[in-house]
C-alpha cells in the first residue's frame, strides 16, 4: 500500500517535483521512501527510512529529467532500507517502484536464485525486477518482456520502471490504480490523482495494460497489442489560498465538521441528480460496502432506510456468494475513494447498480461506479478520519429521508449543538487528563448506539495506542468484566430515552471500582448522536497528544490502503 510517482519532464529537473508527489502521497505509508533518477548511462538510487522530510534533507542533486519515486507501507520484509523502494537488478539494468502484492513470489524468487540471482531484501518487489532482467536478457525486448511479467505474476501489481539506456518510464499495471497525466512540462504516472497536479489531461491505465511515457508522447499495450487510448480534462477544483499549516490535522478536521455540513447543505440543497434519486427509490435491496470508519458509518447510516432491505458489509469480506439477493444497488462509502478492499468488491459487482460515495472527486471509487456522489468534507489530511465520517452519515441521511425543509433543518440543527460541544471541551479535556495513563478502555452501547462505540473505540485505539473495546453492555457480564479493575475506563454511549437500560452494567461497572463515563444524546433529532461522535474524536485527539503520540501520522497506519 504505497504511492507511486513517475515523471519525464521536457526542461526541468524532476527530483522537486517528486518530492512533492510524493509528500502527498505520504498518506499512503510513511515506513520509507526512495527516489532514482537516469543519468547517462546510470541509474542513480536514494532512500530513506521514515518521511519525505527526511529524504529532502539528505538528498544528492541532479539535474536529471526522468525520475520514480516511492513511499512504502511495509508488506513483505521489515521496514529497513533494504526493504525500501526503488529496487535495482542483479546487474543493474533495471530499477523500479511497485504498489501492490505478488502471491507467486516465492516461487519466482527459487526459480530466479536457481538462475543464480542474488537477492538483498526480504520483498517481493525484488523478484519483479530481477524477473524483468531475465525476461530481457532472454528476448532484448522491454515491452515483451513486460508482457512476459505480466503473464507471470500473480497478485496485484503497479510497476513504474526505469531501463539505464533509455529515458523513458515503463510502466505495468494489474488491480491497483495507475494514472497517466500530461502537463505542459512532461508526461507523468502516478498512483493518485492528488500527485498530479501540474497536469491537466490524464488517463487511466487499466488492467493487464503497459507501455511507457517519454518527454512527450506515450505507448500503451495489451497483449502485445498497441492500444490507441485518449486523454480526459482535470476538473480541478479552486485552490484555498489561505491554507495555514495546523498543528495538527485531526484537530483542525474535527472543527471542520460545522463548515461540512455548510458545504453538503449548500451542494445538495437544490437536491440529488435524478438519476440517483430514481436508482434509490426504485431498489428495493441495498447493500452498503465500505472498510474502517467508512464502514462504520455505513452501519449507521443504513438505518435511515428503514423502509429497503439493507446489507451492510465490510469489504474485506465481501463474498458474492453469501448474497442473496440478486437484484440489489450498491453503496460503496470510501473517504479516499482508493481502498483496495472497497474497490476489489467493485469490481465483483461493476454489472449491477453502484453508487460511490467518497470525498475526492477523481478517485478510482467515483471513476468507476454509475453513480457517484461527492462527500464535500475538503481534503482529510489526518490519518484518522473524522469529518468524513459525518460527511458519510449525513449523505445517507439525505440520501434516504431526501432533501427537504425538514431535513435540512435538522442539519443545520445538529451544526449548532456540534459547534456548542466545540467551544466547550474543558469536560472531554478532564476525561483525557484522568484516563492519559491507562492502557485498556470499553466502549459500551445497547442496540444501534453499538455502531458509534465502534466508531469511537477505533478512533480511541488508533491515534493514542490505548487498548479498547467495544462491546454490548449486556455482554460486559460474560467475560470481559474479567479485566476490569480499580479505576478501569468505560465509556457507555445511549439516548436519553434509553439510558436506563444500562442502569445494570453501570453497576457492575461502579462495584468493581471501574470509573464509568456515561455519554447521552438526545434522539429528537434523528442525527443527535453526532455530537457525541465530535466528543469522541476530540477525547482521542487530546488523548493522543497529552501522550505525545504522532497524532497526525499514527504508526503502523496509512490514510489509504491499497493493499488487500
Ligand atoms: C480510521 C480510518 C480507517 C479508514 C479505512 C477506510 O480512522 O481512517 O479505518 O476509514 O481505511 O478508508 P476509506 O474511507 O478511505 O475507504
């Protein structure tokens, strides 16, 4: 699950410019990072463990125009420079960067060693390169031998690939996303849109497709078929000039979510497009799709649709099997629109009815669906998701109770009380201070209300390293009371109207001396528990910092996985 950046320019050094592609797609691992550029006749590789910042610091100079650049989320092999990307062959004729995984690598990997091929990190990477160096020195032929790798990998795959006699990037794609785009200065490829952005056309190479780009012209194959294939305008949107850097994202995202909920009241007031409005009113059968916080927002969300028959399933286990109904629309809910696991069952499913709901209008989710929406939260920089989720929430909101006076005025209803809880966090900050040091925490709930202790108990663990839980409150007896203890923090979530039906785990809670924190909202508006949700993502924000974790950037994460 990493980011990938390649560019060819005409009259520029390229290094610059991938460090900045590759600062943003940072969001995509940040164990380590590398960059290799041509130089006559050499190929000149450096990486780093850890952030681009770091690279920059370190950085040898070069005026060279052709360049790859990579930032890893460990997969295969530890996260040590050995590891790192760009990976170079045996006799040095090829390096190159990938995204993805390879399940055949062992096999490639005796296969090669047998041919006497060295290997010196742990990846499956290094076997693609050394296996393209074989396949060359057998035919002398860059694209057939790329059609040769591609025959032979099994797995998913992105591979930008630089050749040391040439200046040209080649280029191999298989289920992880691939963009071409073209500025005034070059020709480029990239993992993400975002990386893009001196371009203003771009393409999507698809599965099984590889060619190569050079200063000004590009080559695409299948099969070793050329195929002819045309570039499509960038819609981009105004820059905010304004932008300071925050302290921390998280934080300015959490107080965000009023201004969200300005932008999804301002784009959606005149309604839905038609055609999304007729999908959905004509689907009897819905099945939400989404992984993490998006997931979770799908389970809440689903519930306005009380009168549809919903699924809502966590795209790491989709299994088109276990569906039964075979007439169905499909609600695909991603943040970054990029999740492999989200965009795996996509694909599975591409003949039916889809809708993608996600917050970047060029990702792979809104390109590939019938129907998209756009979540309108702006860009989530912060590794945990915050204001997406309400993003999330309110669009199946709207989506299912439809746009009108009356729900639009329980939005703007629900974005004053999350502006009041805000400005008053000295009680969510009391809460971080006398619980900063312990290590477990439970999430307790009855009925619906489980769904935003699953919310809140992700957050909690993600961003400060804290144990947690979520559990049913009447499950508490059965054998996770077993690790409370003396001061032992647990969270119970409930409306007003229901909060005594917890009124016994309190008890067993308060008799073992465990410090219970009781969290009620009110269900006159149907969307009252977002601002206990805000609650949540504060309380793990000011956590996070009071213990002086990497709030933005939590380890082990990355904003958007691309692996499967
Ligand atoms: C948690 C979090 C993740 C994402 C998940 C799906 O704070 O951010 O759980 O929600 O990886 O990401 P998207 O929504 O981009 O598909």
């Amino acid at each position: 699950m990493c980011g990938i950046i390649a560019s060819i320019f005409k009259n520029q050094a390229v290094l610059p410019f991938l460090l900045e592609g590759l600062k943003k797609e940072e969001y995509r691992g940040y164990d380590s990072c590398g960059v290799a550029i041509i130089e006559p006749h050499k190929i000149h590789i450096q990486k780093e463990i850890g952030r681009i910042e770091k690279l920059k610091e370190h950085l040898f100079t070069s005026s060279s125009k052709v360049g790859i650049g990579h930032t890893r989320w460990a997969t295969h092999g530890k996260n040590n420079l050995n590891n790192a990307h760009p990976h170079i062959s045996n006799k040095g004729l090829f390096c190159l960067v990938h995204n993805g995984t390879i399940y055949n690598y062992q096999e490639i990997k005796e296969d090669l060693l047998n041919k006497g091929y060295l290997f010196y990190s742990q990846t499956d990477t290094e076997c693609i390169v050394n296996l393209l160096e074989h396949f060359y020195l057998q035919c002398g032929d860059i694209l057939s031998s790329l059609n040769e790798l591609d025959k032979t990998l099994k797995g998913t795959y992105v591979l930008c690939i630089l050749f040391k006699e040439e200046n040209r990037i080649y280029f191999l794609k298989k289920s992880t996303p691939l963009m071409l785009g073209k500025s005034k200065n070059g020709l480029h490829l990239s993992s993400d849109m975002r990386a893009l952005e001196l371009a203003t056309d771009y393409l999507d190479i698809e599965d099984n497709e590889y060619g190569f780009i050079d200063e000004n012209h590009y080559e695409i194959y299948k099969a070793q078929k050329r195929i002819e294939k045309k570039l499509y305008k960038i819609q981009k949107e105004k820059e905010d000039t304004n932008q300071v850097i925050p302290s921390f994202y998280m934080e300015k995202e959490i107080h965000e979510i009023p201004m969200v909920i300005d932008r999804i009241i301002k784009h959606y007031q005149n309604d839905f497009d038609i055609k999304i409005k007729e999908v959905i009113k004509k689907a009897n059968n819905l099945i939400f799709v989404g992984s993490g916080t998006s997931y979770h927002a799908a389970l809440r969300g689903s519930l306005y649709f009380e009168n549809k028959n919903v699924q809502v399933i966590l795209a790491s286990e989709f299994d088109l099997n276990s569906i039964k109904n075979d007439n169905a629309l499909y609600i695909f809910l991603s943040q970054s629109g990029e999740t492999l696991d989200v965009l795996k069952v996509l694909e599975k499913v591409s003949h039916y009815d889809t809708l993608g709901i996600s917050n970047v209008a060029n990702s792979s989710l809104l390109r590939k669906c019938k129907y998209a929406l756009e979540m309108k939260a702006k860009e989530e920089v912060a590794v945990a998701s915050t204001k997406a989720y309400v993003a999330e929430v309110l669009l199946l909101y709207l989506l299912a109770k439809g746009i009108n006076q009356n729900t639009l005025q329980n939005l703007k209803d629900i974005q004053q009380e999350i502006k009041d809880h805000l400005l008053h966090q000295e009680k969510i900050l009391s809460i971080a201070e006398s619980i900063k040091n312990k290590e477990n925490a439970y999430f307790l709930a009855k009925g619906k209300d489980i769904y935003l202790c699953k919310e809140a108990s992700l957050k909690l663990k993600e961003v400060t390293y804290i144990h947690s839980e979520c559990l049913f409150a009447g499950e508490l007896k059965h054998g996770p009371i077993a690790l409370l203890e003396k001061d032992f923090p647990i969270f119970f979530i409930t409306s007003l109207k229901n909060k005594e039906n917890l009124n016994s785990a309190i008890e067993e809670v308060t008799a073992r001396e465990g410090i219970p924190y009781i969290f009620t909202y009110d269900e006159h508006n149907p969307l009252g528990y977002l601002p206990l949700i805000t609650d949540f993502f504060l309380l793990s924000f000011h956590l996070a910092k009071m213990r002086k974790k990497d709030v933005d950037k939590p380890r082990n994460l990355a904003k958007s996985v691309t692996v499967d």
